[in-house]
C-alpha cells in the first residue's frame, strides 16, 4: 500500500515537470498484485487509463505552494505507515500466542506418552484414570491439537 502511495507522489510530481501531456497515463496492476503506472499499458485488458487535469499545475513540490494537497498526502502515507506497523503488532502478538500454546500442547504430549497412567480432576479433586480407549483417543487429540498450532 506504501508503494502505491509513493508511485503516485512520483507520477504527480513527475506531471508537474511535463506540463500539458498528450500522451495517455494508464494504471494496471501485474500477476503478482504489484501496480504500475506508465504511458503504454502492458496488458491491456487490465489497463485503465487515469484521467489527469492537467490545467490546473497541481505537482507535489516544494516550490509548488499547494501545500494542502502536500499536508494531505503526507498524512495519508503517515496514516498507512501506522495501519501497517498495527498489523504487524497483531501479527507478532498473534504468533506469540500461538507459539505458546504450541509449546504447552507439546509439553501436555510429552507428559501424555511418557505416564503409566493417564487421568483427569474431576471437579471435586479426584483422579478419574483412563481407560485404553480414552488414553489413546486423549494422545490422538493431542496430536491434533499440535499439528494445528504448531506449523
């Protein structure tokens, strides 16, 4: 999204620099969802033609004194520049989490296979022993559970 962003800054930027152009400007975006912007559309099926005023001198310059159309790029690019570092916080947050319960499920596992005997609490402080049947259906979700987590 970044890319895109600073693509067209470069495109206006590069409008103010040759005037009235005659030449259409065309937007396409390739195979790998990339966007691309140029005078001859590569593919053009996935072409559009943007349509620039170009009467008006509206580049993004220093020197261009339309400072409110600077402010307001810089603001969306500071805006998905924030967006972005968010998603990448959830993200690590996100793996952290799961990383952990992989490490728990792992370590569950391990204590499952290596124990004589299997059992669970019941609510009053009671060991209820596994049966067979239960042992090796509680070691099939266990294994489950980790392929899931753990990838």
């Amino acid at each position: 999204m970044l890319t895109k962003s600073y693509s067209l800054i470069i495109l206006l930027v590069s409008l103010s620099f040759v005037g009235d152009a005659t030449a259409g400007i065309y937007r396409w975006t390739d195979d790998n969802g990339n966007v691309h912007f140029g005078d001859k559309p590569v593919d053009a099926g996935s072409a559009t033609e943007l349509k620039i005023d170009t009467s008006r001198k509206s580049g993004i310059t220093n020197s261009s004194g339309n400072k409110s159309e600077r402010e307001y790029l810089l603001k969306k690019i500071e805006e998905e520049k924030q967006e972005q570092a968010e998603a990448k916080s959830k993200r690590l947050a996100q793996k952290k989490e799961r990383q952990a319960k992989c490490n728990a499920l792992k370590s569950n596992y391990q204590a499952h296979i290596q124990s004589n005997r299997s059992y669970r609490m019941s609510p009053d402080g009671e060991r209820t022993y596994l049966s067979d049947v239960e042992r090796t259906a509680r070691n099939n979700n266990l294994k489950k559970s980790i392929s899931k987590y753990c990838r």
